[in-house]
C-alpha cells in the first residue's frame, strides 16, 4: 500500500486529506475480503440493529477466549469460538511454513488478543462522572447561577439550561453516548484486537507494520474462514460478521441465528435510558448540596425607612430517596427525557412540537405500555445514522417546569 501520513498530531484540513488518501490506497487485496470502516460508514456495527435500534449485548452471553495467558479477554459466546478457531488455522498455517512469524512484527504473538469486549455501562458511567466534573460543577457554581439553586427543582432547572448548551458537544443518555464516536465498538461483543502497540490515529506505522506485511494476505484470508473481517482503520482488529455462513456455523451451536441474534443476545439501550437518568440526577444533586450545602440570597431589609439589599445564607433543601421517588413521577420523568433526547439529536422543535411529542410519549404510557412510549420517543427524535450535523440547531422549546419546592415551602 502507498504511504499515507495522516496523524491525530496533524492540523485537521491536513490529516483529513491524509485520511482520505488512506481510504483511496487501501488494497482490496487478492481475495477482496470485506472490510468494515469504524471511521465513517460502519460507525455503528454492532451498536445498531436491523431497525435503527441502539444495543448492546447481555453479559450473560460474554465467554472467554481461551489460551490469553493471566488476562482474561470476552467476546460474545459464538465469537470466541471462532476466534480460537481462527488462532488454530493460524498455528497450522505457522507450521507449514506458509505463516511467517518474523520477530519485531505485530504478528509474532500469533493473533494472543490484547483486547475485546468491554463494558458500556461502565464506560457510561465514567462519561457521566466526567460530564459532572467537567460541565455540572463549573456551571452549577457560576455566581449568578448557583445563587437561584435552592432546590432540586432549581438545580433541575439549571441543568436543563446546561443540557441545552452543551449536547452537541457531548453526550448524556447511555444511547446517546453508545452510537457516538467516543464509544468504543468494542462494546458490542462483536470485535477482538490483538495489537496494543500501535494507535489508531497514526497511519503509516499501521501501513508498514501491518498492511504492508507479507503476512497481510493470508491473515485476512484464515480470518475470512471463520467468519471475520478486517477493520479498514485498525489492521489489528477482527469484527465477526454474523451474516457470513462461516460465522453462522460457530452460531450454530448455541442456538441462534441472524434472525434472533439482536432480540436473544442484545439490550435495546433507550428502554433502560430513565431509570438511568433517575438515578444519576439524584447522586448530582446528593453530591452537589453535599460540597455546597449553603446558598446565599437577595433580601430587602427596611431600616429606618429605608430599604437596603442584603444577603442572607440558607442551607439547601435536602432531598430524601422516598420523596425524590414520590414527588417525580414517570410523566414528570417522560418530559424531561423526551426534552434531553430532542437536544442530544438537534431538533429544530418548537415548543407547541415539543409538547406535542411529550403528550404523545405520556399517552402511550397512561393506555398503553412504557415500552410504547420510549419506541415513541425514540422514533421523533431518531436521525439518519449517516447524518452529520451541520448546522447548530437548538430549537426554541424550552422544559418549563414549576418550581415546586419554593411554593410549598414559601
């Protein structure tokens, strides 16, 4: 393959003429394998099923991949098998002399992976202590901010501000962030790695230490018999490719197929995004009156005849778990994610269409089920996979929500 130079380290006009160039030179090889681009048109294998859904897969269904020395690395069940299959072939092939296991090169461990499934929810979750650390607390502390913050209603309030300003710019809800860039495909149980050398973003080590190798073409094709391909931007990477009758043969032996794999062995993430929600703004406001416990506030004092501004310091209003659960019910809790939803994905509502879609969302769940009413949310707010947002829209809709606390308590 042709040098190319693209580079994270790279101004971006140049690393993207460089990235391009890559793409143009990549060989088809002998066989023309196919192979899958995380970069741009397979952003989401294995993240998204036939439906437009975002998934993920069960744990239940995760199995070791053997012969990894002290460290354990899982896959899905049908994938480590094939896996193993795959370094099998590849020992064989070693022993015939027609795999060269040449010293220095990434293909002198014979394929032992470095890396494979991990978890989303825990990747979720530390985006979330980042997206706290990093956007909440500047925010929320801000002085013309934090001194309106006497409650969970006007903490609420504020950070529906603060989702308006920043969720294009990153995400929130556990969808959002497993179908963005920043999560790994390697959540989905479908890819096993054998390199931790090398980096993604810098191209010529990968073109001459892997493409350009004399192994390249028969690794790519003892991959192809087990049901794999080859990530076009990461060489050290095989995606298994459940279409593919190799693949299916490894399937076989628990039971599924192309047709039920996504039902049997995956979660739809948008049905599980409330409860997470629930919980991660009860732990912010827990944790924020728990460092800032005090606010202070305007008051008018009259002295002699005379009103003076002052300032006065009250504690915050705590929050108990029994009346966080009582007083925010599932349609208080539709509005707010149907409002966080509308924003991570641009839509250009209006607040007549916002209310719209929120009195839909809460019918389904009062006649219906709470499964209809997230296939309903999730349908308004859905985009194109392939769409790249141009165009910074914020919509005018707004969440408008009493402040609860300060008239019950006035």
């Amino acid at each position: 393959m042709k040098a190319s130079f693209g580079s994270n380290e790279l101004a971006a006009s140049a690393s993207f003429d460089q990235r391009i160039e890559y793409a143009e030179n990549y060989p088809a090889g002998m066989e023309g394998f196919r192979t899958l681009d995380f970069w741009r048109q397979d952003l989401h294998y294995g993240r998204m099923n036939g439906k437009g859904d975002p998934i993920y897969p069960s744990e239940a269904f995760l199995k070791p991949i053997k012969d990894t020395g002290k460290k354990t690395y899982l896959a899905l069940n049908f994938v480590a098998d094939a896996y193993e299959g795959f370094r099998r072939d590849v020992r064989q092939e070693f022993g015939k002399n027609n795999f060269l296991r040449i010293e220095g090169t990434p293909y002198e461990s014979l394929f032992a992976p470095t890396r494979a499934w991990v978890s989303v929810s825990e990747k979720h979750t530390l985006h979330i202590q980042n997206f706290y650390e990093k956007n909440i607390i500047p925010y929320m502390t801000t002085p013309a901010v934090a001194q309106d913050i006497i409650d969970f209603d006007d903490f609420l309030e504020a950070f529906t501000r603060l989702i308006n300003r920043v969720t294009l710019l990153t995400s929130f809800t556990k969808t959002e962030f497993l179908l963005s860039k920043k999560c790994s495909p390697n959540v989905s149980g479908l890819v096993v790695e054998f390199n931790d050398e090398y980096t993604y973003g810098e191209d010529s080590p990968k073109i001459d230490a892997f493409i350009n190798n004399i192994n390249f073409e028969l690794y790519k094709t003892i991959a192809f018999r087990h049901g794999f391909c080859v990530d076009k931007n990461a060489p050290w990477r095989l995606i298994a490719l459940p279409g593919y009758p190799m693949m299916q043969q490894y399937m076989k032996k628990y039971e599924v197929t192309v047709g039920t794999l996504f039902e049997k062995y995956f979660y739809t993430s948008y049905f599980i995004d409330i409860p997470t929600i629930k919980s991660h703004l009860f732990q912010f406001y827990q944790a924020f009156i728990k460092d800032y416990p005090d606010v202070r506030v305007p008051v008018m004092r009259e002295i002699k005849n005379e009103k003076i501004s002052l300032t006065k310091v009250i504690p915050r209003a705590k929050l108990g778990v029994e009346e966080y659960l009582e007083r925010y019910d599932d349609l208080f809790w539709i509005r707010l994610y149907t409002y966080i939803r509308a924003k991570e994905t641009n839509q250009d509502w209006d607040q007549h269409k916002f209310d719209h879609v929120v009195k839909e969302a809460s019918d389904f769940l009062t006649y219906s089920t709470e499964q209809a009413a997230f296939k309903f949310i999730h349908k308004e707010v859905k985009r194109d996979p392939a769409e790249i947002i141009s165009k910074y829209r914020r919509g005018s809709f707004r969440f408008k929500r009493k402040r609860r606390y300060r008239e019950e308590n006035k």
